[in-house]
C-alpha cells in the first residue's frame, strides 16, 4: 500500500488547488456534486482494475456503459413500472458481456486486447443499428434518481468500494494477483487461473452496467454517453499505480487514480482549459506510467502463454 501513498498525496493537492479557485467546492453540495461526477468513472476502475492486476485489459467498458443506457431507455420509455425488471436486466447483460470477453480470452486463448477490442466495436455497432444515432426512448424518474441524486451515487460508490476491498482481501484476490504476477507459477501452485480470470471480466462488466446506470440517471440518454469512458478507466488504475501486466497495485488506490483524474479535469476546466486537453493529458499519464515501472508490457497478450 506504501506504493499508492503518493497518488493521495497529488489527489489532496489537486482537492486544495479546486477549493481555492472554486471556494463552493467546500461546500457540501459543490462537493457532494463532484463525488456524483466522479462516482461512475470510480466504479469502471474498480472493474478494470481486476482486469488488469491478473494481466488483462477490458476495452470493452466504454461501449457496454452506452449499450446500458441506450437499452434501458428504449424498454422502460418513462415506464416507472418497468424501472426494476430493467435494471435487473442491466446487470445481467453487464456479466453476460464480462463472461463472454472472459471465455474467449480463456478458452479461445484469444489474447484479451484483442477480445475486448473486437467486443466494443461489436456494441458500437450493435447500438449504432438500433438507434441509427438517435436513441428513442426515456429513463423513468426512478432510474434517474440513482444517478441525480448524489447520496444515491455516494452509498452505490461506498458499496463497491467496500466489496471490493474484501474480494482483494479474500482467497479471490490473492489468487487473481498471482495469476497476473506469474501465470505459470501460479497454474503449477493449483491456481484455477482461467476461472479467475473470467471472474474478473464478470466483475468488470457488472462495474459498466452499475456505472451505465448513474451516468443514464446523470447526464441522460445519449448514443456517446460512454465515450472513452474505457481509457478513462485504465488510465485512473494507473495513475493509481497499478503494473499494466498485472501481479502489482491496490484497488483502492486505483479508485484514488478516478478520484485524482476528475479532479485533475475539474481543475482544467476551472482554469478555462479546453477540455480537448483531456485526451492528452491520459496518453500522457499512461505512457509516463509504464516508462517510470520500467515495464515492458507482455505484448498485450498478443502471444497467449504456454502452459
């Protein structure tokens, strides 16, 4: 943990740095609403998390969270009667993609970037021919509350969090570290390294279909509303000090890196600063993150392991 001390200490300088060019971000509305901004992109990196510390990627999270969005709103089309069944259904397509993007990277040995990859072209598209760019529809005023009302996104955030520091903590988590560590190691110690692999997809789709149902509530429905969303969550888990390649890094400084990569763009934007600037700024921190690891990436699984 002594490892993600600092990206606490960047996070309470970036906190300081809001509040002395927005004195109402002390308040507790101006900070209950930058908790509800940040709370999604918190939840996709506790997911992609998982992903990355056993030695994989999900790109795949951006395009689910616009699949969850684009689906609700077309079944429950300001139904308050369907707001439940959907919501359920939300979460079953979220680990019906995760175990999908697990099985073929596992079985298939279909290497896990270029899984996901394919995986969010396929939603793209899937989302594009059914709404031809326009989704139809409309999120019912219960679906909306979970994500406009910000004590419903802060316990929702506080929730994950907590499960997910216990799944790290539980026999789940040591084994998914390992597995990212040294798979062969791992498979010769007895480590179900596939299962926990597919798990870890699971757990990540379940974080684009909660996240999906904040953002639907927060900025409402719309064909982009997961845009980038996927290297939004990767970079958070590297800022966060996470080893791209796995086997290295805390959950709960990964939830730290969204905290301090929402900040970051709070700032920019309190300062004026296109938001344009965003998409350099996580190329920047990604590549930076990797040269200070010194690590040379496993060709992004490009060549499956032989075991």
């Amino acid at each position: 943990m002594k490892r993600a001390i600092p990206i606490f200490v960047v996070l309470a300088g970036l906190l300081v740095a809001i509040a002395a060019a927005n004195p109402f971000f002390l308040e507790p509305a101006g900070f209950l609403a930058f908790l509800k901004r940040v709370a999604p992109l918190a939840i996709l990196a506790a997911g992609q998390y998982f992903v990355i510390v056993s030695g994989e990627f999900d790109l795949s999270v951006g395009s689910l969270v616009t699949v969850e969005v684009v689906v609700a709103a077309r079944l429950i089309d300001g139904d308050e009667a369907m707001t439940w069944p959907v919501l359920a259904l939300l979460v079953v397509i979220g680990l019906l993609v995760g175990l999908v993007n697990g099985l073929v990277t596992t079985r298939l040995r279909v290497p896990s970037f270029i899984t996901t990859l394919g995986a969010m072209l396929i939603l793209s598209g899937a989302v594009f021919l059914w709404t031809g760019g326009a989704p139809r529809g409309a999120l019912s005023q219960g679906f909306r509350v979970f994500g406009r009302e910000g004590v419903w996104a802060v316990a929702i955030l506080a929730v994950v969090v907590v499960a997910a520091v216990l799944l790290m903590r539980a026999d789940f988590g040591r084994t998914l570290v390992a597995a990212g560590d040294n798979e062969k190691a791992a498979r010769l110690s007895g480590v179900r390294v596939d299962r926990v692999r597919v798990f870890a997809f699971m757990l990540s789709g379940l974080s684009a279909a909660v996240a999906g149902i904040l953002l639907g509530g927060f900025a409402g429905v719309s064909a982009q509303v997961g845009q980038s969303l996927e290297f939004q969550a990767i970079t958070a888990v590297v800022l966060g000090g996470v080893v791209l390649g796995g086997g290295r890094g805390h959950v709960v400084a990964a939830i730290a890196g969204a905290f301090t990569l929402e900040a970051l763009f709070t700032l920019l934007n309190l300062h004026g600063i296109s938001g344009a600037l965003e998409y350099a700024v996580q190329g920047v921190i990604i590549i930076a993150a990797v040269a200070v690891g010194g690590l040379r990436l496993p060709a992004l699984r490009l060549t499956p392991s032989k075991v």
